[in-house]
C-alpha cells in the first residue's frame, strides 16, 4: 500500500521511468542496488540481471564496482549460510556434478575457485558448494574476487552496447531462434527418453 501511495510501483512498471528515478537517488540508489543483489543473488534471483542493468543506469565503472562489490556481498552470504547456518541441510541438496571438483579445492584451492567463478560465475549452487567444502573463508574470498574480475568487466564495459544490439535485431529473428530452440530440446528429450528405454529393456 505504501509503495502505491507514493507512486513507487507506478515508476517501475516503466523500465525508463524506474532508470530515471534510480540514477536520481544518487548514492541511496546504488546503496539499493547493492543491497537487492546482495540479498536476492543469493537465494535464486539470477545475478546476471543486476550486472545486465547496472551499465544500463551508470557508467560503466560505477557499474562494474557495483557489481562487484552486490555479487562479492551475495557470493559472501551464500558461502556463510552454507557453512555457519545450515550445513548439513545444504549439503544434502548440492548437485553431483560439483563434488568432482572436491580433490582440486584439497589440493588447489585457490586457483581452482578462480577458475569455478571465472567458468560458471556465481550461481547459488556454487556458493553452497564452496560453503560446504574444505576451502577456507579467505580463500573463498580472494579466489572469487580475481575470478569475477574479468566477466564482470566485461559485461559492465559492454553491456550497453549489447543491449543495443540486441534491441536491433527483427522480431523474426528472435522467433526463429526460438522454433529452433525449441526443437532442438524436443529432440533432446525424445532421445534421452529412447536411450533410457534401450538400456531398460536390455
């Protein structure tokens, strides 16, 4: 009710309305960034939406450390959640396909949480997996800053300009993309159902 009664949720239902009145916040508006990622990131809100909107609302540096320090705060909280409040509840739901990777943080910690943020960058998974390893705090710590450095930079420096891109191509091009995607995963689906069936019945 309140965010009615001052004409808050009238702003962001239009994306150049909500820029406008971010940017004019100045500092509280980049506080309310961080504080959204830092929060959100962690707990299922993909965190390439925030890093795709901040170079929309500031210059690319302020956008980039922005960035970092939103994902560095949700990499944080999703790391100590993991390890200091529910250990073993998070443990038992981290995928399969990271314990692969348990020997590497045994025995190079820090280089292989580089490489993890640098490859698959911040999803909440892996900042459960992190929590529930062996890979110490600062470890964790120092191996995501260096390995979110890059893409970030990245993604702030370009950003704008792929989104401009992306606003100029045709309608029908978008809806080709979209058939052939989707019958690309149908195939998928038809042939993981065949192979499971196959090995069924042999």
């Amino acid at each position: 009710m309140a965010a009615w009664r001052f004409g808050i949720l009238e702003v962001f239902a239009e994306p150049e309305r909500m820029r406008t009145w971010i940017v004019e916040r100045g500092a509280w508006g980049q506080l309310a960034f961080v504080i959204a990622f830092a929060l959100l990131q962690p707990f299922g809100v993909p965190g390439t939406v925030f890093v795709l909107v901040a170079p929309l609302l500031w210059p690319w540096p302020e956008a980039y450390a922005l960035s970092m320090v939103g994902v560095m705060i949700a990499s944080t909280i999703g790391f100590s959640f993991a390890r200091f409040v529910a250990r073993d509840w998070v443990e038992r739901r981290v995928p399969a396909k990271f314990r692969r990777y348990e020997d590497a943080l045994a025995r190079r910690g820090f280089f292989t949480v580089v490489a993890l943020r640098f490859v698959l960058w911040m999803p909440p998974a892996l900042h459960a997996f992190f929590g529930v390893s062996r890979v110490s705090f600062a470890t964790h710590f120092w191996g995501s800053l260096v390995g979110y450095a890059l893409p970030l930079l990245g993604m702030a420096y370009f950003g704008e300009q792929l989104f401009a891109w992306l606003a100029e191509i045709p309608a029908s091009v978008w809806l080709a993309t979209g058939a052939v995607l989707v019958v690309i995963a149908v195939g998928t689906v038809v042939a993981v159902m065949r192979k499971r069936r196959r090995a069924a019945r042999a």
